[in-house]
C-alpha cells in the first residue's frame, strides 16, 4: 500500500502495554496473528473502562443528577471522538452500534425497505464480508430489487471495468463494499466507486470494519454516504461500533430499533422520534464499552494510523517473502503495495484446520475458515484458507515462527 515515511513503531514498547503477550501456549508465547477476527487490548483502554464503571457510571441521556451527567458526558466524549477519527462533519452524525454488522443492517433495512423495489438494482462485490452481504440480499428479495455483484480477478481485486455494463441492466440504487477485504487484504478504491455510484445516482455504503484499525479514514474524502466500523478490531472492548451517515439521509430514515431513549413522545394514537442520533440507539447503550471504543481510538490515533500502516506494511512485506519461499504454500491476493496487513494462504493437500491445529501447538494462532466471505471462496475455488494477520503489536519473529510452524506441518501431515 501507497505509504510516506513515517517513525518506526517501537513495538517493544507499545508490546508492554499488552497484558496478553505474558501468555504461553503450550509453553511458548503467544504468537497471535490473528487481528483480523479480533484484535487484543491495551491497558490504557482496560484502565479507562474501569476507572469509568468505578467513578463515572449511570445510565446515559436520563438522570439529572451529577453521576448521570458524568456518564453521559464520557458516553458523547466518546462519540465526537469516533466523529472526528472518520472526519464526520458533526457528532449526531455518528450512531453507536452493537458492532459493524448491526450498522450495515441499519442501513440494509431503514434505508433499503422505504428506498428499494423491483427494478433497482443493489450491488455489492465478490470480495464482501457476510455482514456487507447477506442483509443487502435478504433486503433486495424482500422489496423485489436485483442483487448483483462486481466480480474480482484472479488477483482478488475488483473488476472495474465491468460497471458500465452492470449500470445497463437497471438502475443502481446502492454500492455496498468494504474497503479492505478481511479475506485477502484486497484495498478497494472506494473514492472512484462512490463518485461512479452517485453519477448512477446511488448511495455509497462503506464497510470499514477491517480498515478503520489500519488506516485513516476520512468520510468526506472518500465520498461516502455510509459508513461501518467496529470496535473491537481496533484495541476496543466488543459488543460495540459505530455507524456514520450523511445527516441528511439519517433524518430521512425510519428508526431501525425502537424502544426507550429513541422517541421524542409516545401516546396511545401515535409515537414520535427523537433526533440525531438518538432516534436510532434503543434502549440503554453499551456505555462503558462505548467509552473504551473512544480510549482505543485515543490510542491508536496517538500511535499514529501512517506509522501503524507502515508497520504492518513492512510484516506482511516480509510475510509474503518468507511464504513465497515454501513451493507448497500458495498464496491469494494482491501484491502487498496494494494490500494491508491479511496474508491468506493455501498448504498443499492439508485443510486449513488442520494447520491451524499444529500451529497452536506452537503457540501460533491463526484463523482457519472462510472467513465470513463463502462467496469468495467459491471465487477462488477453495472452501478455506488459513490467515494470518497482522496489528500494531506484531513482530518479525513471529513471522519467522509462522515459517518453521508450517514446516512443522508439512513434516507431519504433508
Ligand atoms: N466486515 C468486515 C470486513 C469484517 O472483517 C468484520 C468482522 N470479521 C465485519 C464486517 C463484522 O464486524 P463486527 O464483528 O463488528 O460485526
């Protein structure tokens, strides 16, 4: 990926704030390369949740007295800093999530049932995660649109060329891509589609859930309409994301969840909603992991996302040197200048669970699957692949371990 010189990261240092790296599995340390699925936390996110639930918790947005403004405002603290890490033009533009997927379905169902019918057409990519995926087909089916997808080649990068021929088969009303595929690391160039979808006067619908961690992301600059994150992928606690959308199409949408917090007045006869962006939080949020997600963006953006980029630019450099050296390994997608930090791979004639297996036996986690991308797979004519990934605490060495893992594999299974 197209990256400036930037101050190495002094991994021993950040390694240190990672209470998990004093693990050993099966008497070795761990060597977790697996961020991809989840990333691990650091203690000053650890340290703010629980100072939080210690001295600033109540419910949010309800009481009048002094702890549950101190809870409230930790709550919207956190909110304007996820709106200025995607460079929002405002906080109500910014609604908390239970994660990526339920901010995708958000917009799948408010935006799509009163949006879409038969004759629209709903395009999506062969790269997409499930949860890009599966709520824009359920809801296409459901209101009658088609449900198309742009193809990728053999590289795993989208077939551009092929959008002015799926623009004749009907009118576009939605483009929904991730930015970087959590299958092979592919990065989309979501500029150029979002300016395509609105010249066929579509939305652009981002999934930035496996990019948001490694690089900065700026809504107005990639031109936008939507866009989902996830916490947990990037140092923050689970059980909460974020989506952001243009203010103008939030105000148009119907709720998605509807309950307490989200209604502006409630009779019998008839309910009215509340605004930005509470018409679309029910229900009492994740509140504390809210605030851990806003302490792990603080500490990332302290890190610096170009110095984090360059980092796991310069492993998965390495990564796919050392792989490629292994004749009966092969490996899936683009070159590494147009990738970020995701090596997926193939280990002639053994599944990939069973070389995730030896591998924890050497304190190598990998992940092992389809990764959420069946599609894809069947693109690549696979029905796994075993990944290794990357994040700011990653090492060369354990790299290096991966290698002799794998030889260790083919000694015994190949
Ligand atoms: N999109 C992509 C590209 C992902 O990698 C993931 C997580 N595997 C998701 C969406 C879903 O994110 P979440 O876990 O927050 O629902």
């Amino acid at each position: 990926m197209a990256v400036s010189a930037t101050r190495p990261l002094d991994t021993a240092a950040l390694r240190a704030d990672f209470a998990f790296l004093e693990e050993l599995v099966s008497g070795k340390p761990l060597a977790y390369l697996d961020s991809a699925s989840s990333t691990q936390k650091p203690r000053q996110v650890l340290d703010r949740m629980r100072s939080f639930y210690e001295h600033e918790y109540a419910n949010v947005h309800r009481g009048v007295y002094r702890l549950a403004e101190r809870a409230t405002e930790g709550y919207e603290a956190a909110r304007r800093t996820v709106a200025g890490f995607v460079n929002a033009r405002a906080p109500r533009e910014v609604v908390f999530t239970r994660s990526a997927t339920e901010a995708l379905n958000l917009v799948a169902y408010a935006w799509g049932l009163e949006n879409l019918g038969p004759g629209d057409t709903v395009l999506i990519t062969e790269l997409e995660h499930h949860a890009n995926f599966v709520p824009w087909q359920f809801i296409a089916s459901k209101t009658g649109a088609s449900f198309r997808h742009i193809p990728i080649d053999d590289l795993g990068e989208l077939r551009l060329e092929t959008l002015d021929e799926l623009a004749q088969e009907g009118p576009i009303k939605v483009v929904a891509t991730g930015l970087v595929s959590n299958s092979l690391g592919t990065i989309n160039p979501i500029e150029r589609l979002a300016a395509w979808a609105h010249e066929q006067g579509a939305i652009m619908v981002v999934d930035a859930a496996q990019a948001a961690p490694h690089r900065t992301i700026d809504v107005q600059a990639l031109g936008c309409d939507f866009l989902a994150l996830s916490s947990h992928k990037l140092c923050g606690p689970s059980g909460v994301g974020a989506l952001w959308g243009r203010a103008e199409l939030l105000e148009a949408m119907q709720p998605f969840n509807l309950g307490g917090e989200m209604i502006r007045s409630v009779g019998l006869e008839k309910t009215t909603f509340n605004e930005l962006p509470y018409k679309f939080e029910a229900g009492t949020p994740a509140i504390a992991e809210a605030v851990g997600f806003g302490a792990a963006i603080d500490y990332i953006s302290e890190i610096g996302l170009p110095a984090i980029e360059q980092h796991e630019h310069d492993l998965t450099v390495y990564a796919m040197g050392r792989l490629s050296e292994l004749d009966w390994v092969r490996l899936f997608g683009p070159p590494a200048e147009r990738r970020a930090g995701i090596v997926s791979f193939d280990v002639e004639g053994i599944h990939p669970h069973d070389v995730a297996q030896i591998l924890d036996w050497e304190g190598i986690a990998v992940r092992a699957g389809h990764h959420c991308t069946q599609p894809l797979m069947a693109r690549l004519g696979v029905s796994a692949t075993t990944r290794a990934s990357f994040y700011l605490y990653s090492i060369p060495e354990e790299v290096d371990r991966l290698v002799d893992g794998l030889h260790k594999v083919k000694k015994n299974l190949g």
